[in-house]
C-alpha cells in the first residue's frame, strides 16, 4: 500500500458499510447483497442474479448515478442508495430513481402490465423518513376523506435508517453499517465475511485504497469538468475555448470534452 498517500490510507482505514465506497465494493458481492436485501425487504425468496455497483442510467432529461442495482430472479430490479450526512430531499430523490429504473428498464413497446416492479432502498445515516422508524416503506394509495387504499403498481421505496435502533433484526444488520472494523455475526454470515476480506487482509485493504484513490480522481475530473462547463455558459464559448483558458492539459481535453458532452 506504499504507492498510496497516508490521507487515502486513513480514509480507507475509517471506511462502514454506510460510506458509498465500501458499500459497493461490499454489496457487488451476490451472497451478501441478497442476505442484505432480504433482511431489510423482509423477503427470503428473493434471488439476486446481477448486481452492478456505480451504475450510470440516462433518463429522458437526467441521468443518474446509482449506488447499486440488482436484477432479480423475478425480472425485477432494486436499487440500494446509501446516504450520509444531511437531508438531500429524500423523498424526490427516490422518485427520481425509481422513475429513472422504470424508463430504462422498460423496453419500447412493452405492455403496461409488463412493466418491471422496481424497489429502491434507501439507507440513510439520518431518519430521512421522518418518522421514527427503523424501517418504513412508501407505496401510491388512493385516498379521499374516508378512505385509503394501496395501489399495486410495481413501485416500492423502502427507507432504512440507522439512526432508529428499535431492537428488531432490521437495526441489528444497519447498526453493522456504522462500524469501521472487521466483524463476525452469525446471523449475517456473508457479509461478515465480505467486510471481513476488505478490513481484515493485505489484498482486501488494497482494494479499497485502490477505490479511494481512484474516486478522489473521478471527483476532482468532475469538478474541473463543471468549471469548463461554467466558463462556457458564462462566457458563451466552446468547449475546446474554455478548456484553452483554463490551460487544461492537451492530452486531457478529449476526456474532459467527452464528460461534459455526456451530460
């Protein structure tokens, strides 16, 4: 690990499973992510055949980037987002997820009931539904003043915090995301053993530096890359104008001209 800075080191070193970086190195792994998801969907028949970390998907007008996505055996698909720090209008942010899956998801000319069920879960380090629970799901219903009833459309957001320890198995598994060592509980054995290799051996320590490392450099591309993308709006010129004024280096433009044309 010398070929890494002592801030990266630290910063791997202090890594839980709440912190986006681990998670996906952790989640991509099938075994664990399926004994995540049935715990927390309370679901044991759930199968995972994919899951793809850092997944880029286009909407008509937005793309996003995900923290996980999972396909399922069923033909459904879950997105996990993991969230620290502040509120980020939670709420929007999960439909704008869910809508996103369903575009992509839904190949042109499909039937409506045909359409996949998506399910995002949304585990946060703060209560970001709101409500003192450990676990609560949000469905479409239909209500007027006397009434309210579920609607069954395929979309599901369910929000997990661990900031509500209610003593149920749900807490048990998100209080795990908030520790920053290795770890051994029998009831979560394939994850116990994925954080285990990441915090507890040479190779998996490695790893997780490499990760580090390499989004430090994919955030600090995306902030030159929206400083070029301000140059341009504030001044009206094109990208290879912008990038000449910020004397970004040569053999970078075509990388940073690709980002912002992406966008």
């Amino acid at each position: 690990m010398a070929k890494y800075s002592k801030e990266v080191i630290e910063t791997a070193k202090g890594l839980r499973l709440i912190d986006d970086t681990l998670f996906r190195l952790v989640a991509e792994d099938i075994p664990a992510c399926q004994e995540m998801l049935r715990e927390l969907l309370d679901d044991n028949r759930i199968e995972v055949i994919k899951a793809t970390p850092q997944r880029k998907l286009g909407g008509l007008n937005r793309n996003i980037i995900v923290d996980l996505l999972c396909k399922t055996s069923d033909g459904g698909y879950i997105n996990v987002e993991v969230q620290t720090g502040d509120q980020h209008d939670d709420f929007r942010r999960t439909r704008l997820h869910a809508s996103v899956i369903t575009t992509q998801k839904t190949p042109k000319g499909t039937e409506s009931a045909e359409v996949p069920d998506v399910t995002v879960l949304y585990i946060s380090e703060y209560d970001a539904a709101g409500r003192n629970k450990t676990v609560i799901r949000e469905r479409h219903c239909l209500f007027d003043e006397d009434d309210r009833i579920e609607v069954s459309d395929g979309e599901t957001i369910i929000y997990a915090t661990t900031a509500v320890n209610d003593g149920s198995s749900h807490a048990k598994l998100l209080q795990l995301f908030l520790r920053d060592d290795a770890f051994e509980d029998k009831d979560y054995p394939a994850i116990s053993a994925r954080v285990g290799y990441f915090k507890g051996t040479e190779e998996g320590r490695e790893d997780m530096c490499k990760a580090v490392d390499e989004l430090s450099k994919k955030r600090e591309q995306s902030a030159i890359a929206e400083a070029i993308k301000n140059v341009m709006e504030a001044f009206g010129v094109s990208v290879d104008k912008a990038m000449e004024s910020l004397k970004i280096p040569s053999d970078q433009r075509s990388m940073y001209a690709g980002m912002i044309n992406s966008k």
